[in-house]
C-alpha cells in the first residue's frame, strides 16, 4: 500500500529549451527561412512606410523631416466628394464580383463533379484553368478587338438585327458588367481548385445510401454536396471580405477611357492617379492604409459572424 506520507522518487525531465529544439531540427527551419525572409523583406519593413500617411511627407526632407500632420489626409477621405464617389465605384464593383463571380467557381467546380468521363472532365478542367494564366493585358486587349465599333460583335449585331454599332468601351453603363464578365471568364475555372479538392472528400457512400433512399441528382447535389463544402464556401468567402477595397489595380486601369471614368474610377487607380502622378504619396498613403483597415475589419467581422451560426471560420 502506497504510503502518503513518503516522497515519490519521480525524475521530471526537463524541457530542452527552444534553442535547442530549432538547432535539433535546423534543416527545417532553412527550408522556412526563403519564405520567411520574403514576408520580412516585402511585406512587413515596408509596414513602416505608412508613417507618411500622417505626413506631409517630401522625398527630399525624408521620414524623419518631413512635417507632421496627424488624421488630416484621413479627414481628407471622408471630406472630399471624388474620393467618396471613388469608394462607392468600389464597393459596388466589389459587391458585383462577389454576388456573380463567386458562386461561379462553385456553380462549375460541381458540374465538374458530375462529370463521369474523366478524360472529358480534364479536358474540360484545362480549357477553364487556361484563362487564369493570361495576364490581364492580353484579355483587355482580346476584349478590345472583339467589341470596338468595327470588332466582330458590332458586326454580328448590325448584321443580325440591322442595329448601328453598339458603344460597349465608351458606354458608362456597360463598363462594370464587362469588368464583372472578365473576371468571371479569367478567374472562375482556377476557383474551382479548392472547391474540387473539398468535393473530392465526399464519401461516395453518400450518394448511395442517398440513391437507395430515391433522391435524384439535384437532390443529392443540395442535401449532400453543398452541405459538405458549406465551410470551404464561408472560409473563402471570408477571405474574399478581406479584400473587398481591392478590385484588381491592372484590370480596370486599362478598362478606364475618359468616357467611363466617373462609374470606373476605384480606390486602386484613384491612389495611383492621385498619389503617384500628382506626387501626393501621403495621401496615397492614407487611402491605401484605410483599405487595410476596412478588410481587417470586415474579415474580424465575418470570421466571428461564421463562428456565431456554427462554423469554424479562418481562425
């Protein structure tokens, strides 16, 4: 019988320490280091840049002279009319890429799914990854040859309902749509990567047992399929929040002509307008700041919004 009263002999090893745990297994920590240096060296020294944010900052007197100004280019945001038009361009253009674009990738990955044959269905998968490789130099530039005034689907309209020329780069009214259809075209078959990796990891035992029990095809998708990538669909959606003040800089630069300026200035190309042609690097600075602020937040947001109805989120 165990006596309490005696000292157990227990020898407690102690924990090596973290130097010696990293030194131990240093061959990883080297494969690390490339990847690691790159996020030190580009992305967060240049963090310290946004001092010039609160600045009237001058490259010739530099960080250290350069007059302090505190939340006046922040004020300047809310204050100036072109710079709450050019945030609104960005928010709507956003909300368009999420509600049609998004759920293609879905939509497609799941059709791909379907697909039995699977000599057909990596065929398929090529022809959709293929847009994604194009810069986006290449496809304004298909886009601009396919609908200029004399470009073929000018000529298939006059020639099919006899109607004149349709102005779809000088029209206002067709510049989001045509930036909404391009990233769908570009970006909605490399999309479908994650969601086919999560679709991969149905049990097909699933749709057995759901088969036996009479469901149909489209029941199946809707009971089983879209159940089981629910999470992958929330995480991503998160994740594309983040981002949601960033509609692609390149795409819509080049989409821009004077005509469409007004509905096609976003927060990207206003920065580079204002900051980098005009000089004004503070209050680029400032603008560029805000976005970072507004996608923390809203991915802080939407991860606790995902968390609350039952779901893991990103973190």
């Amino acid at each position: 019988m165990l006596d309490l009263n005696e000292k157990t002999d227990l020898t407690i090893k102690p924990k090596k320490s973290i130097l010696k745990r990293m030194w131990k297994e240093r061959y990883l920590y080297l494969l690390l280091l490339p990847g690691l240096l790159y996020f030190i060296i580009y992305r967060y020294i240049p963090m310290a840049g946004n001092i010039i944010a609160f600045q009237d900052f001058s490259p010739f007197q530099g960080f250290l002279h350069s007059d302090w100004v505190g939340m006046k280019h922040f004020k300047t945001i809310f204050e100036d009319q072109e710079v709450i038009r050019v945030l609104w361009n960005t928010l709507y253009l956003s909300f368009l890429q999420i509600v049609f674009a998004f759920p293609i990738s879905i939509i497609l990955a799941i059709m791909l799914n379907e697909v039995r044959s699977s000599l057909f269905k990596r065929i398929i998968q090529s022809i959709v990854y293929l847009p994604h490789f194009l810069s986006w130099v290449v496809v304004i530039g298909i886009v601009t040859i396919l609908l200029k005034s004399d470009g073929i689907v000018n000529k298939i309209i006059g020639g099919v309902f006899g109607i004149d020329s349709i102005g779809f780069l000088q029209n206002p009214h067709w510049f989001m749509p045509l930036v909404v259809l391009e990233v769908i075209w570009k970006e909605s078959g490399w999309g479908t990567i994650i969601f086919l990796a999560a679709l991969s990891g149905i049990s097909p035992s699933l749709y057995e047992a759901a088969a036996v029990d009479g469901a149909n095809r489209w029941q199946q998708i809707w009971h089983i399929t879209l159940p089981a990538i629910k999470s992958t669909i929330i995480i991503l959606l998160i994740l594309r929040l983040g981002s949601v003040l960033d509609v692609g800089f390149e795409q819509i630069y080049l989409m821009l002509t004077p005509f469409t300026m007004e509905v096609g200035n976003v927060l990207d190309t206003f920065v580079y307008l204002k900051g980098i042609q005009n000089s004004d690097f503070s209050f680029a600075t400032a603008v560029g700041l805000f976005k970072s602020v507004v996608g923390l937040i809203l991915i802080v947001a939407a991860n606790r919004l995902a968390k609350r109805f039952g779901d893991g989120g990103v973190y």
